[in-house]
C-alpha cells in the first residue's frame, strides 16, 4: 500500500474549532503534566463548552488564569493540578472565581530543541 502524496485536512473540523467561541492559548508550567499538557504546548480552548467537574479548564480566580481540572467540594468550585506538587485550588468567599474555557485539545511542538 503506498501512501498518498498528501492528506487535506481541516483543522478547525478535526478539533471542533467553532468560531468566535474558540481560541488558542499557550500553556506554561508543568503544573498539568500528569494529564499530558506540557509547558509550550497550544490550548484549544472552547469558551462556548459548559465546564462539568472533570474537565481541563482555563480558570481565572482573582483575575490570575489558570490550566487546572475543574472540581467540585462541598458545592464549591476546586483547581487541581496534575502534578503532585502542586496544591489544590479552593475557590474561597471573597475570591472572584471564572472559567474563561474548556481545553478540548494540546497541541506540541515536537520540532522544539530541549
């Protein structure tokens, strides 16, 4: 079987991307390695995806986004990280608390030099 010359390939097909309620943002720290995002990787992040427990978010508490699976305790919102090194989140009275996105996908350079 040979392989053909060349494959066209929609990106925005083949990770869902949905105008305007996508974008792209470049993750930094290792805080998220556990669960395969990595520092450089690229975010697709879905503004438009109702955010469950579970999910990888982009999450804002007090106007400081973060990359953290979203949790819930006791009724309130919790980042945790994939890395154990990293403290949990809680989302405390007084704190201002959004989630600006879900991360459907990460994309890596491989072609960067270590």
């Amino acid at each position: 079987m040979n392989a053909p010359d060349h494959l066209e390939i929609s990106l925005d097909q083949l990770l869902n991307i949905r105008d305007p309620g996508t974008y792209l943002v470049m993750c930094e720290g290792d805080s998220m390695k556990g669960a395969g995002v990595f520092s450089g990787d690229l975010l697709v992040v879905d503004k438009g995806r109702d955010a469950v427990a579970g999910n990888i978010v982009i999450g804002v508490i007090n106007q400081e986004p973060a990359v953290k699976f979203l949790s819930y305790v006791h009724g309130r919102p919790v980042l945790r990280s994939a890395n154990s090194g990293y403290p949990d989140r809680h989302i405390l009275e007084g704190d201002t608390f959004e989630v600006w996105g879900v991360v459907t996908h990460s994309i890596r350079d491989h072609g960067q030099s270590a």
